[in-house]
C-alpha cells in the first residue's frame, strides 16, 4: 500500500473518520466494535479511492483489514485516541511529532507515475497489518494539513450536541462540523424548530 504525500486532503479525511467511530462521539455503540465493522471501515474508503480523478489514492485497506485479527482491531481502536489527541489540542510542534510517530511504519519512498508529473509517495513496510497501514495515512494526513493549512485547521465539531472533532482540509478552510451530513443536518433542523416555535409563540 502506498500513500501519495500530495494526497494529505483525502488521508485527513480517513483520520477525522477514524477518531469519530468512538463510541463517545456516537453517544452509544462503537462503530469499530468488531472485525466485520473495520472491514466496512476499510472497504469504505478503498471505494473512495478508487476515484479515476485523483488516481494513486490510498487502497489495499480492506485486504489488510480482512487478514487483520483482535489484536489488530484493538491497535486501531486504540489509534483512534492517538488521533483525537492530536486533533484536541492542536499545537503545531506536538501535531508534528505525533504526527511522525505515526509514519514508523512508512517503509520505501517512492515515485509513482503520475502522467505529466510523477508524485512522491511511502509504501507500507513489510508485514505492516491495518493498523499500521491507518497509523501511516492519519500521519500523513497530518503532516500535510499542518504544513499546508496550518494548525487552526484542526477543530471540534460545532454542533452543540455533538463531541467529535474533524480536521478541516477542505480548500476554503470553513468547515464546521465533523459529520456534515450528520451534525450539520441536525443543527438546521433544529435551528428550523426553534424558528417554527418562535413565530408560532410570537
């Protein structure tokens, strides 16, 4: 598995994703509680990458995810932690360091053809199972986001009923939430209420 050094946007999109399957952030079950559910994890994000827009995209999680056993699940599980921490106090020398532990299990550096412009990549080293493989593409993420974007792009979760955080690599730089989709759609609904029940009451 290799990870593309320019595709930090889309590996700080697997670590926001990874640091919010806590049960904590869903106020019930975890969403990493078993194998079957890491294999989905992956398999979601190997169907992302296989984006013919942005080839050279992180793939191969859901093969490393399948050979994976318990000890594998709890090292991801406990990845998650790792970066949250990061994500919760975002310090630019901290992020870089932990940021860095992270990429240990980064193997070769490589080229990868790229057409008009080859792009540097690392390889996963070898024997390295599903949670150094996620360890590698959130440092990576990281990394790039810290450099590029700077450290304020690391935020918690603006809805006020929600606990997860996110790392913002978005080109305009004003996201708000963690899950969009999820806690944006929450916000407005209940923004909507509450302007219902005010011309109601009014």
């Amino acid at each position: 598995m290799q990870v593309l050094l320019d595709g930090y946007a889309f590996a700080a999109t697997v670590a926001t994703e990874l640091a919010n399957t806590t049960p904590e952030v869903w106020q019930g079950p975890d969403h990493l509680g078993d194998l079957d559910a890491l294999v989905g994890f992956a398999d979601e994000f190997d169907r992302t990458a296989a984006d013919p827009a942005d080839p050279g995209r992180p793939s191969g999680l859901g093969e490393l995810a399948r050979a994976a056993d318990d000890r594998r699940l709890g090292a991801v599980q406990s990845l998650r932690y790792v970066v949250r921490g990061l994500i919760d106090v975002p310090e630019r020398e901290r992020l870089v360091a932990g940021a860095t532990a992270l990429t240990a299990s980064a193997g070769a550096l490589t080229l990868v053809p790229g057409g008009r412009a080859d792009r540097w990549a690392v390889e996963l080293a070898p024997g390295g199972g599903i949670d150094d493989a996620l360890a590698l593409v959130c440092g990576v993420g990281i990394l790039g986001v810290v450099q590029a974007l700077g450290e304020q792009r690391f935020r918690q979760c603006g809805a006020p009923t929600c606990v997860g955080a996110f790392i913002d690599s978005t080109r305009a730089g004003r996201r708000r939430y963690c899950m969009p989709g999820l806690c944006g759609n929450r916000v407005n609904v209940a923004n909507h209420r509450a302007r219902r029940a005010s011309g109601v009451t009014g």
